[in-house]
C-alpha cells in the first residue's frame, strides 16, 4: 500500500481519476475512478487495477487484479483506504488524513 495517494475529483462532472504507487508502477499515469457513495458525510471511490505486479512466496512478477476502496469523511478529512487482490481471501487496510488541494496536473 502506498503511503501518499492522490485523487482529483470534479463534483460537478462526477468525474474522478486516481494514482498511487500500484497505479504509478502499472500504468505510468493515473486512473479513473468510479464515485461509489458521495454524501454530506463522506465520499467514497473505488477502482481495480487489473495486472498488477507483484511477488509471492516462490513465484516473482505475478499479475493480479486489485480492487482498492478509498472513504473520505468530509468533516474530519480522515481517510480509510483497503486494498483487496482479487482471486484472494485477504485484504490490507490503511487510514491517514487528507489535504484538499488546488488541481495541478504535475503527472502526464
């Protein structure tokens, strides 16, 4: 799990992209996102990355599909992030805060 994660989302359109690290390292750019709950209370995004690099025990550059669930409650700007390889009965959980910032398109 990548410890910076930036999300730019148009409430007006709707539209939302994503990039991470696993984003970054698999595609070289961000991602859309799907908006999956987008309340007064919090918003939530979520997304798969399918052929994800990764290793196993025994077996290096295995691709998998992940599916990452990203919640920001919008009155404490917490964030709670799950990642969960698809094809797997595990999951990997994170939390920190968010800082809402002006767009800046640094990545092409």
């Amino acid at each position: 799990m990548s410890k910076t994660l930036e999300i730019v989302y148009d409430a007006k359109t709707g539209e939302a992209r994503a990039v991470d690290g696993m984003i970054w390292r698999t595609y070289g750019k961000d991602m859309p996102v799907k908006v999956v709950v987008d309340n007064p209370a919090r918003i939530t995004f979520r997304w798969e990355a399918k052929n994800v690099k990764g290793r196993s025990r025994g077996a290096s550059n295995t691709a998998v599909g992940v599916r990452e669930t990203v919640t920001l409650l919008k009155d404490t700007m917490d964030v709670q992030v799950r990642q969960m390889p698809l094809g797997y009965d595990n999951s990997f959980t994170g939390s920190g805060s968010c800082t809402a910032q002006p767009y800046n398109p640094r990545r092409k």
